[in-house]
C-alpha cells in the first residue's frame, strides 16, 4: 500500500479512525442495553453498524501504513448512554455529521492531495453511513412506539461497511466485494 503523502489527509485518516473507533464500542454497548429494554433486533443492528464501523477504522488505520509515531487524535463523538431511543437519536447525529460535514470535506481533501487509499476508504465509510442512517431512524421510529425491529438477517461487507437486511446481492454495491464474505447477524 501505498504511503500517504500529505500531512492534511494523513490527520484526517486518524481522526477518522478515532471516530470510527469510538463509533464501534459505542454501538456495542447501545446495543446490550438495547437488548435489556427488551429491544433484542435493535440490539442487533447496534451491533451489526458496529462491525461496519470497526471496518471503517481497519481501512483508515491500514491506509497510514507505515506511518509511525505518538499522535493527539481529535475526533468527534457522542457520549452518554440513555434509553434506546436517545441512544438511536445519538447514532442518527453521529452518522448524519459524518455524511454531511466529515466525510465530504476528508473525501474532497483526499482527491486534491491525490491520496487514492485514503480517498478510496473515505467513500467507502461516507457510502455505508447513509445507510446506517436510514436503518438507525427506521429502528427509533419503531422505538418510540416501544416496538421492536422486525429484522432478517443483517449483512455488513467487512471491506467497505456495507449494511444490507435480508439477502444481499451477489457483489457489494459499494466496493464491489462478494457477499460470500459478508457477515451475517442473526
């Protein structure tokens, strides 16, 4: 792979990751108390989003490379644990800023600066978070009505993070990869 050139997006690419990172153990555990208010299919989406932004970070950390060193990583986050409902709203805020501010701006600096890796997982993740959007706010509709998700299998691509309910296509939508690989949550 190749080394990142630019100091600009190689910031961006850890922020990102820092993010990402905190998205995952945050989801992870939005998803046991979501199970413990009785919400057991919303839990599952928790921790399927989770396994997508766990490999929104593998991407962001692997295209660094070789870049090696102590680094203070400013990323946005939202913290706190409340109900389900709160806990969704926190999801919908986290993964719309990443669609609306975040990602188009590390997107755009990435194609200038001609960082290919780097540009590549950031349409990767800004693709797979308009999806976890859109899941999250269908699963806190039915929240806040005290109702459970009717969910099917949920598949995320351990390439791009691509979330899918229900069979997936032969090959990802965004990066390509065979739904052979994708990991089911049942």
């Amino acid at each position: 792979m190749a080394a990142v050139n630019n100091a600009m997006t190689a910031d961006f690419l850890r922020s990102a990751y820092g993010g990402e990172s905190m998205a995952h153990m945050r989801y992870l555990i939005w998803a046991e108390l979501a199970e413990k208010e009785g919400f057991p299919n919303i839990g599952r989406l928790f921790k399927a989003i989770a396994y997508a932004e766990l490999a929104h970070a593998d991407n962001h950390f692997k295209v660094l490379g070789e870049q090696k060193g102590d680094f203070t990583v400013p990323a946005g986050a939202i913290f706190g644990v409340g109900d389900t409902v709160t806990n969704l709203q926190g999801g919908i805020d986290g993964e719309l800023h990443e669609i609306e501010q975040m990602y188009p701006v590390y997107l755009e600096t990435a194609k200038f600066q001609n960082e290919s890796g780097a540009e590549r997982a950031f349409h990767y993740a800004l693709e797979a978070e308009k999806i976890h959007a859109k899941l999250f706010q269908d699963a806190q509709d039915l929240a806040k009505q005290g109702k459970d998700m009717n969910l099917d299998t949920v598949y995320v691509c351990p390439v791009c993070g691509y979330t899918e309910v229900g069979g997936p296509e032969d090959n990802c939508p965004i990066c390509k990869a065979k739904s052979s690989i994708f990991k089911a949550f049942e």
